[in-house]
C-alpha cells in the first residue's frame, strides 16, 4: 500500500468515525458525551490532521527521490 491510499483510508476512516459520532450525540448529549469528546475525538481529529500533513510530505519526499534516482 502506497502512502496515498493508506492516506485514503486514514482519512476515510476519521470521516466515518465522525459521522457516527455525530448519531451517538443525537440520543447521547450530556457532560458525559462532552467529556468523552474532549477526551477522546477532539485530540484524535487534530492528531490525524497532523499525520495526513505529515503523509502528504513524505509522498512528495518519495516522489522527489523517485525522480532523482531516475
């Protein structure tokens, strides 16, 4: 798997996890369910950020190496 499908699916993943996140708090809306999401899908949803930015460097990384080894 190459670094923009594993992207792909990272990102695809969090979208789902967020979509389903966002039913659970339909019928789940108290300081539980905010504690929960402080704790837990607020920190996620910034650290995939920062691993999808950190993805798409190593692609142009790899890409750049790729052409320089040609």
């Amino acid at each position: 798997m190459g670094v923009h499908e594993g992207r792909g699916q990272l990102s695809k993943a969090m979208k789902e996890l967020l979509a389903r996140w966002s039913e659970a708090t339909s019928s789940w809306n108290d300081a539980r369910s905010k504690q929960f999401e402080e704790k837990y899908i607020t920190p996620l949803a910034m650290d995939l950020k920062m691993a999808l930015s950190a993805m798409d460097h190593v692609a142009t990384l790899l890409q750049q190496i790729s052409r320089d080894c040609e």
